[in-house]
C-alpha cells in the first residue's frame, strides 16, 4: 500500500471531517461546559482562588 492512500473503513461518518470533534465534545460536555463557565466567570469578577478549586474538584464528582 502506497503513502497516502485511503484506508477502507466501515463506518463511513467516522471518515467526516466533523466527526471526531463532535463525538468528542457530546463525550465530554459537562467538564467543558464547567470549564467555560469558570473560564468566564474568573474573567468577569476577578480570580479568586476558592472558587477556582472548588470548581476544578466538581469536573471530577
């Protein structure tokens, strides 16, 4: 098989260039959902190191 070629694959949606990412993110929303809101929420008020942790310890509950 040369460099380069297309490899068969059953699962054709698996090929799409989407894909991967979408999988990923419905797999993984509530830890991005909190990340982005914490990501947020730190920006607006200030840092504050409590809510920071506390936060981090709730991705992992």
């Amino acid at each position: 098989m040369e460099y380069g070629a297309i490899l068969f694959c059953w699962n054709v949606e698996a090929q799409l260039p989407g894909y991967n990412m979408k999988v990923y993110i419905i797999k993984y929303r509530k830890p991005i959902i909190i990340t982005t809101c914490v990501i947020l929420l730190q920006i607006i008020f200030g840092f504050d190191p409590k809510f920071c942790i506390i936060n981090i310890i709730w991705l992992f509950v």
